[in-house]
C-alpha cells in the first residue's frame, strides 16, 4: 500500500522477453477466440482454418496473419471519436498498409450497414469484421472506442486508446515496423 494515498502500489514492469511471451500467448488465444467465432476448431498444435467472414463476405484466415504486423482497430459506427479518426486510419493504411496489415475489429452492428459505410466512407481499402459478441474486444481488453492494437511480428502487443492525432499512429505503426 502506498501509505500517501492508500493505494496498492504496481507491481514493476516485467522482463521485455516474459511481454513477449504473454504477447504471443495472447496472439494465439484471439486466433482461438476468432476460430470459435468462425465456426471453425483450432487444432492441438495451433490455429489452423481460423476463418473469419469480413463485412463484404469474404474469408480471413487469421492464423496466416501470426507472421505479420498486424493493426487491429476497434472501433464503432456510432462512435464520433472512431468517425473523427477514419481520415487518419485512411492515411495510415496508404502509407503502411504494405508492410502493416490492418484489420478493422466493428463493435455488433448488421454486417450489411458496416459494409454500406465502410464503402461510403473510403474504408474499403482494408478488411473489417463484426464482433458480434465482443469476444476480441475483451480479448484486448478493449473498454472503449476506438482502440488500436498493434500486433507485431515478434509477438509484441502495443494497445492505445483513443483518437489519435496522426503523427501518433503514425509514430506506432513506425515503430510496429522497425521494431
């Protein structure tokens, strides 16, 4: 306890290789998470046919994305702050969407609308889903809208909160890709 302000301390920040780990751990259980979602069953050795249908029908599988940068980002139709941002995520994905992959996480809405808007609204340059259930969401841990989590290659996990000014996500998904 902190005797100030009768708080509990935080525990220290663990070991940078102990992040990853627990980055690769959680990596894997979304993949589960999603396989479920999907229909589909992982396998004992790993994800394997983790399918997702996006919003305009089409199939992902997400245990192909283990070896890539991946940007999730969760985010709402109703949401102003995730309205407000869709020119910044545009921006993002036309200067990183060759090395990032992003992947738009739709709190439950009908998959038609979501489709309908994210062509309306010029996001239609990268894939989207609808977490019907929130079982990605609180996957992250995702309390809020928008969220972005960045999943590295190397099984880091960076998640911020928020609408960022575009200098911000550009500086994440920067280092996303350098490392």
């Amino acid at each position: 306890m902190n005797q100030r302000t009768n708080a509990p301390q935080r525990a220290p920040l663990r070991h940078r290789s102990s992040m990853n780990r627990a980055a690769a751990v959680l990596l894997a259980a979304v993949f589960m998470v999603v396989a479920a979602c999907g229909g589909q069953t992982p396998s004992a050795g790993g994800p394997e046919a983790a399918l997702v249908e996006t919003v305009d029908g089409c199939e992902i599988d997400l245990a192909e994305l283990s070896d890539d940068n991946v940007l999730l980002w969760f985010w709402s139709p109703s949401c102003q702050h995730c309205r407000a941002a869709i020119p910044v995520v545009i921006e993002a994905h036309g200067e990183f969407g060759d090395d990032v992959r992003f992947l738009g996480v739709v709190a439950p809405h009908d998959r038609c609308d979501v489709a309908q808007m994210t062509n309306d609204e010029g996001l239609d340059g990268f894939d989207h889903i609808v977490d019907s259930s929130y079982e990605l969401a609180n996957t992250f841990g995702v309390m809020g809208y928008p969220t972005y989590v960045a999943l590295g290659s190397d099984g880091s996990v960076d998640r911020s909160v928020g609408a960022p000014a575009s200098a911000g996500l550009d500086a994440k998904l920067t280092q996303l890709v350098t490392g």
